[in-house]
C-alpha cells in the first residue's frame, strides 16, 4: 500500500496561493523598480531645468521667458512629487504583497512538514512490518528445520 497524505489537496492549493503571492510580490517590486527610474528621471529632468534656469539668468533672460522656466520646473516638480507619492504607494504595496506571500509560505510550510512527518511515520510502520515479516518467515523456517 502506497503513501497517502489526506491532506494532499489542502497542500496543492497552499502551493498554488505561495505562488501566486509569489508573483504578485514580484510584479509590486517590478512595478516599484520602473517607479523608481521614471523618478530618478523626472529629478534629473527637474535639475536640469533649474540648471538652465539658473544658467539664462546669469546671461540675462526676458522676464516672459523666465515665467516660462518657472512655469517648465513647477510642472517638473508636480510630477516628480506625484511619482514620489506613487513609489510610496508601491513601497506600502509590495510590503503588503511581501506579507501575504510570507503567510502563504508559513502555512504550505506547516502543511509540507505534517506530510514530512506522516511520510516518515508511514515509512517507520512499513519498515516494522517488513521486519515482522522477515521474522516470521525465519521463524517458520527455523521451526520447520527442527
């Protein structure tokens, strides 16, 4: 007779759950890796707007064209905040997702070890009676050689 674990199904779907945390966790910290870069891009673009900014005034720029500028950098500026408070979200969000997938894990754990011990039971309890059968039948033949 062959192993059966009664909760096999049970350990599948825990299985199933660990992995399917397991790839929302990666695409959260896909998703806060390109957050990343558009803002480490929308601050170069704002530091290089200030920069020219700074550098037209030095020479001498139109007060039209200075409005211009600072209009240009506010603009750059509510982006890179609004990215800001999006990596932030996505900060909170793959720790969420981090969570979720570490409670998928532990519980598929506990399940993975009770099968772990049942199987060992089970191969304990077959080991014995293999070796009552092997004791049995050097018995017999023991009892019939006298």
């Amino acid at each position: 007779m062959s192993f059966r674990f009664p909760l096999e199904t049970v350990l599948k779907y825990r299985e199933n759950i660990e992995k399917r945390e397991y790839t929302a966790l990666g695409q959260a910290q896909q998703q806060l890796i390109e957050a990343e870069i558009h803002l480490q891009e929308a601050e170069g673009m704002c530091d290089a707007a200030i920069g020219k900014r700074e550098a037209q005034v030095a020479r001498g720029i139109t007060s039209v064209h200075l409005q211009e500028a600072y209009q240009h950098e506010q603009a750059l500026i509510a982006q890179r905040d609004a990215l800001r408070a999006k990596r932030l979200d996505l900060r909170t969000n793959v720790e969420q997702c981090r969570k979720a997938y570490e409670l998928a894990r532990q519980k598929r754990e506990i399940l993975d070890e009770l099968r772990t011990q049942r199987l060992a039971a089970y191969m304990r309890e077959q080991s014995k009676h293999e070796q009552r059968r092997i004791d049995d039948n050097f018995l017999s033949r023991r009892k019939r050689g006298h």
